[in-house]
C-alpha cells in the first residue's frame, strides 16, 4: 500500500482579485523610524535583517524618524517635491496625448515618482543609470529637464532625438546620465555592472546605478548582474523596484512570495536594503548611503524599493481585468506626493496655497513643453525623420549591402 | 617577421593593442591567470596587469552584457567566449544589445565591442566544442562577423576588429590553431612554423574588414570559402586538378562582394563551402547573391558543399566534416555540368 499522497504544484496568486480587496500584511511593513542605519562599511551578513524589514523615514502623520533621516533642506526638499509633482503632471498630459492619437503608445510611473526623484538629486553629475522604461523621473526631476526633447521623442517627430526609432519613452541621455532603454528586459542590469567594473578600471570617480522591476529579477541578466557585482565590488547600486505587479503578473509569480527581492542580494554577498519607495526621504536616505559606499569602493548595494504601480502597464493594458480597481488607494504606503507634501506642511515649510501653485506653475511648464514639441509635427501628421535614416547608424558608416538597399527603398 | 601560429599571432594582436590602447581590456572563462584554455591571452595579465586582463564567472550572458556597458563607458572590451558553441546565453546581449546599441539610440551610445569565440570542428570536439554559428551572426544586422583562416589574417583581423566601432564577432577555426588543415585527418598537420602565411609581423598591421582575398587563383570554377574550409578546398583542387579560383572571405558580413562576383563572372562557376550545417546557413545568403550579381554569367548550377544537418558527431567526425573527397566531386559536378 502506498501512503504517499499525490503532489501539488504551487502557483502562487495575490490576495486581491477584482470585487476582491487585496490583504496587504503579505508586505511585512516596519514601523518609520525603526530600522538601524549600518555604518558604510558594515559587512554584507550584517544587512541580513534589513533585507526583511523597511526603511521608512516618514510616519503616518507626515514626521520625519529615526537613524535614516537625511535632514534636508526644506528648499532641497522642495526641489523634489517639484521634481515629482513635474512628473506625475508629464505622465498625465502625456497619456491624453496617447488617447488623442497624438502619440502611439506611453508608460506612466504614477505612484513610483520619489524613487527616481530622489534617486537622481542623491546621484553626482557623471553617474550613470540603467534605467527601465518606468525611470522617467529620473530624467523629469531635474530642473534642466530636457522636456521638449522628450515629447519630441513620444511624438516620434522630425525633432527626435532618436530619429523615430523607438517606440515612445525608450529615451537616451548619455549627457544627462540616462542609458538608452531596451524594451528586452533586465539586459540593463549587467550592463551598468560592466559601467562601474569600467570606471573602476580607469581609476574615475563616477558609479553606475541599475534599474530592474520585480517581474524581470527573474530573468539570468538579473542573477549575472548580481554575481559580477559582487565578484568584482563594482561601484554600482542595483536598485529593483518592487511594484507589485509585472503586466497582470503578481509579484509572486518573479519569485516575492515568503521571500524579499532584497535578500537576493545578501545571498550573492552584496550589502541590502528593503525601502519604502513612496518616502521620498527614505529614498534619498538609502541612495545616498548606496552612492557613498560605491564610491568609497566599498562594494554593490542591492536597494528593493517597495512601490506599487498605480498606472496601466502601459496604454495597451486594463488593470482591472486583473486587480482589484483600489488597489492603490488601499496600499499602505500610500502616495509620495501626498506623503512629502504632509511632511512639509508639518514643518512648517509649505502650504495648500503654496502647493497648490507648485501644481499650476508645473502644469503650464509641461503644456508649453508640449506646444513647443507638437510644433515639430507627430507620428499622425507624418513630420517625421525620413525613411532613408533608418540605414543610418546600423553601422558606423554605411556598407555596401544598406547603400543598394536604400536604392531599392528610392530614398 | 616571426613564425606565429594562430594562438600566437591572435595573442601579439591583444599585446599590441593592449600596449596601444589604455582603453583595451581583455577577459572571459579562464583567461586572466591561466591563459585562456586555447592559450591566446597566455602572458597578458603578467604583464598589463589583472585590471586590464582578467578571469570572469562561467556565465557567458555576463561576459558579453559587461562587455556591452564597458563599451558605453568608452572602454573597448575584447571578450573571449571560450567555445562558440557556449556563445547562446548571450544571445540577447548580443542581438538585441550589442548589435542595435548605435541604432537604437541614433549615436548616443556605441558599442565597440570584440567578441573571439573558437569554433569548427575536426577535434573530435563532439557537438558542444565543434559549432560553426557564423549564421545566427550574419542574420544579426548591426553586427560583423570576421573568420580568419591563417596566422597573418588572424593578426591583421583582430586589430582592426578591436579599432573598430561596431560590435565584431570574431569567429577562430580552432581546427587551424596549430597549423593548416587540408582535411585528411589521417596525415600529420604542417606546423604553421614551417608555413609562409604563418609569418606574421611582430608589431601593429591590419588586415581590413570587408576584404575578401584571392586565396588560390585559378579560372575553372570559383570557390567561395573561409576559415578551415579554404585549406580544404585547396586540397581538393589540386588532388582532382580542377583550376579552382578560391576566395577566402575573411570577413563575412558585411562581406566584400565584388571580390566574389568578379571571379564567378570570369568561372561561370561556382561551388560554396562551409563546415556548418546546410539549412539556412551562411551558404545559402552567398548562393542567393552569386544568383542575383552573377546570373547571366553562370554556366552550371551553384554547389553547396556543407556539413550535414545533423549535430556534429563525436566518432562520426569525419563522415560529418566536408572533406576533401566531398568538395573534389562537388569541383567535379560544377565542371560536368554544361
């Protein structure tokens, strides 16, 4: 007789399906203020326990707590709070502008914007980021933001800085420290690794940093990035921005269930965190901690960033055929505006009134963007790059084989 | 001059442009320290140091996806992949990254990347240590892909592959490391010491990309060939007395076509040979563009000579592999027909 019972495949599924509230204690959240802030060079086993707790800087009531608070200007923070709000403002006139047909296709990153804000004012001009297509904050967080440019891009018109090649918001900014993005994911993630391994070669001051989304940390380029990183204690910070979702897959499905994404990290032997990604203070914190450590050529830093995706995927997705349709509004960690916004206003740093001009004076600057980008024409109205420069750049020069092609093609 | 083999002369063409260029680094599986299991990179990191020439994890996805962000740094990373049966892992890096870096982002970032992989067969390597992929390259647009068959245009190849911006992949015919091989397997190789084409110069030349070279002249019937396949070739002509005109591409794409469509033009004939197997290989695109330049100038139908469509056999090797026998009745087909 056998008395073995039959086995059982586990796939995992979230709480929450639409008509179905999602139950969030899965995030084991910390209480702000309550994680230990290690020294620089503590060691990589000493980072264990954070990697299955959270860094938060801001309580409930908008206070700032504990070891991880950057103390920052409130004219730094108001930076970011702008960079933000600039953002969020950018993603919404632009998803209208995909709904009139304007542009083919827009990636938001409502929800996630302190991440890359705060991120890119704790990097050094120089560095170098990875980016995934949700890391537009990054870009849109400075004040030098090369928003024309970009629309340009989104419109795919005679003014784009790539030439209509890539589909809208895959943007390139080597100046501005902003790799070119794929649409394959995680190839970024070794490649900044091989960044850092370079300018540790040429003895410069510069670090790259990594982007990565929770779904693709199951893909090798993920694990390779790790291994590399670690292997040769390149100056780079290997952030993966933990949204929750992947398209319509939960974030168990890359592997978060009963686990951290952090924890990856400490098992390759990098140094880990496990951040709250909508406190823009706590983002500044642990970026800034992950910058110093590259730079002192003390090795990798892993950074999850607990976030949740409060857009589409994209304009080609419908979330609630998959999640429950407040979601976002019932996710602990709440909203990045709103939380920076509380905080300043409880220093008494900012106002409704004043906040309310911030939004306003941001919005026209994105409009007059837009109106400047739209009079260089748009995938719909045909002002695009010609045809014949698409034989450009396969090479360095053009070859013999793409010379009677282009013939063929009359252009 | 010096008598180089091909492991040699590869290795002084890494030490002059290691010596040359500060951005050049050198690295891969075993590499670093030890050499290189082929011994190409043997003495390099004693002397330009472990930063510049360096061991890697065994996971050839990071060799070359390093590589890619090394060469957005300016760097100009020369990977080795330590076998080009080992090269699919990094099949992404390579296709989706590497090759379309320039174009993707109109100039904003290149990538002038070198990628040497050993390939080919005839050392009873079985089917993981005997590939010929060149066509899963030359199908990748944005990509070079360069195949020497002797020590001087190995040299000459591989530093103008490393000096140029695009990403090259630099296939070697490790069959020839040691010496040319004509295909009789049962005879003793000529060392490359005691052959002209294994004098090499000792300091900096190139060999240029896009250049096919007139191998062996002759006016019966063209032979467009690389790598091993050329010796072999060579061995063919002479052993049926067929006045072949072999053309040693060098570099496959983009490819130097005049030099091909020259000589068919003068032959009326011609005969393909590659050691890959035959379905959608490289032969096939060359077969097309004989078709397309040469039509009106042929006089009998184009031969393919390749390997068989099967994986490459361990103690079959030899029924596998085009040998001479093989191409001598296809030199002999090409001719009868009318």
């Amino acid at each position: 007789m056998d008395r073995r019972s039959p086995l059982r495949l586990h796939v995992p599924e979230p709480t929450g399906r639409p008509g179905q509230h999602t139950d969030f204690s899965y995030l084991h959240l910390s209480p702000a203020g309550a994680v230990r802030r290690p020294q620089l060079d503590t060691s990589v086993q000493k980072t264990g326990d954070l990697c299955y707790a959270l860094v938060r800087v801001l309580d409930d009531d908008g206070r700032a707590k504990g070891p991880w608070n950057p103390k920052l200007s409130p004219e730094v923070l108001t930076v970011g709070l702008r960079g933000m709000i600039r953002t969020r403002v950018f993603d919404a006139r632009m998803l209208v502008a995909q709904r009139q047909k304007k542009i083919s296709f827009y990636m938001q990153s409502l929800g996630e914007e302190a991440i890359g804000c705060a991120h890119a004012m704790a990097l050094d001009p120089g560095d170098m980021n990875f980016p995934t297509y949700r890391q537009q904050s990054l870009l849109l967080a400075r004040d030098d933001a090369p928003m024309v440019e970009m629309i340009c891009q989104l419109l795919s018109n005679e003014r784009d800085p790539l030439k209509g090649r890539q589909l809208p918001v895959m943007y390139s900014y080597k100046k501005l420290g902003f790799f070119s993005i794929s649409g394959n994911l995680a190839t970024q993630f070794i490649q900044a690794v091989g960044w850092a391994m370079a300018s540790a070669i040429k003895g410069d001051t510069r670090i790259a940093s990594g982007w990565i989304g929770d779904g693709s940390t199951a893909e090798a380029d993920f694990h390779t990035a790790l291994t590399f990183a670690h292997v040769y204690r390149a100056p780079v910070i290997l952030n993966v921005v933990n949204n929750q979702w992947a398209i319509s897959s939960f974030q168990a499905i890359a592997g978060g269930e009963g686990s951290t994404f952090a924890a990856r990290g400490v098992g390759c032997g990098i140094a880990s965190l496990r951040v709250d990604g909508n406190d823009f203070l706590a983002v500044y914190a642990a970026s800034r901690w992950a910058a110093e450590r590259a730079r002192r050529n003390l090795g990798p830093t892993l950074i999850e960033w607990l976030t949740y995706r409060a857009g589409a995927h994209s304009t080609s997705d419908d979330p609630t055929k998959y999640r429950p349709a407040d979601d976002w509004e019932r996710f602990p960690l709440g909203d990045p505006i709103a939380r920076l916004k509380t905080h300043l206003i409880a220093i008494g740093a900012w106002s409704e009134a004043q906040h309310e001009a911030m939004q306003k004076e941001v919005e026209a600057e994105v409009i007059a963007a837009q109106k400047e980008a739209e009079r260089f024409g748009s995938l719909a109205d045909g002002h695009l790059f010609s045809n014949s420069t698409m034989f450009d750049d396969v090479y360095e020069d053009v070859p013999d084989h793409l010379r009677r092609q282009r013939r063929q093609l009359g252009v | 001059m010096a008598q180089m083999t091909m492991i040699q002369a590869l290795r002084s063409a890494m030490d002059v442009m290691l010596d040359r260029n500060p951005e050049v680094v050198v690295f891969g599986e075993d590499v670093g320290y030890f050499g290189g299991v082929f011994r190409c990179t043997e003495g390099l990191q004693a002397k330009y140091g472990k930063t510049r020439v360096f061991d890697t994890p065994i996971s050839e996805g990071g060799i070359v996806g390093v590589a890619v962000g090394m060469g957005a740094y300016g760097l100009r990373p020369v990977a080795e992949i330590q076998f080009a049966d080992y090269f699919y892992p990094a099949s992404d890096q390579l296709v989706s990254e590497a090759a379309r870096l320039r174009h993707r982002s109109a100039g904003d970032f290149t990538c002038p990347i070198t990628v040497r992989m050993p390939c080919g067969g005839g050392i009873y390597g079985g089917q993981t240590h005997s590939q010929s992929p060149e066509a899963l390259f030359t199908h990748v647009c944005g990509l070079r892909t360069v195949l020497p068959s002797n020590p001087y245009d190995a040299k000459g190849l591989l530093i103008s592959a490393i000096e140029n911006d695009d990403p090259v992949i630099f296939l070697e015919p490790k069959r020839i490391y040691n010496g040319p091989f004509d295909g009789h397997h049962d005879k003793p190789v000529v060392p490359w010491s005691r052959h002209p084409l294994g004098e090499v110069p000792e300091g900096y030349f190139t060999v240029p990309l896009e250049s096919a070279k007139i191998f062996r002249p002759g006016k019966d019937v063209t032979v467009i060939s690389y790598g091993t396949m050329v010796w072999v070739a060579e061995a063919a002509a002479n052993e049926t007395g067929i006045d072949a005109e072999i053309i040693d591409l060098r570099s496959l794409w983009p490819l130097d076509l005049d030099a091909m469509v020259e000589s068919v033009k003068k032959t009326g004939r011609c005969v393909i040979v590659h050691e890959a197997t035959r379905t959608s290989g490289f032969g096939a695109e060359l077969l097309s563009l004989v078709q397309e330049h040469c039509f009106y100038d042929l006089e009998a139908p184009i031969v393919r000579v390749t390997g068989w469509d099967t994986p490459y056999p361990h103690a079959q090797e030899w029924a596998y592999f085009p040998g001479p026998e093989r191409l001598g009745e296809a030199l002999k087909r090409a001719m009868e027909a009318c």
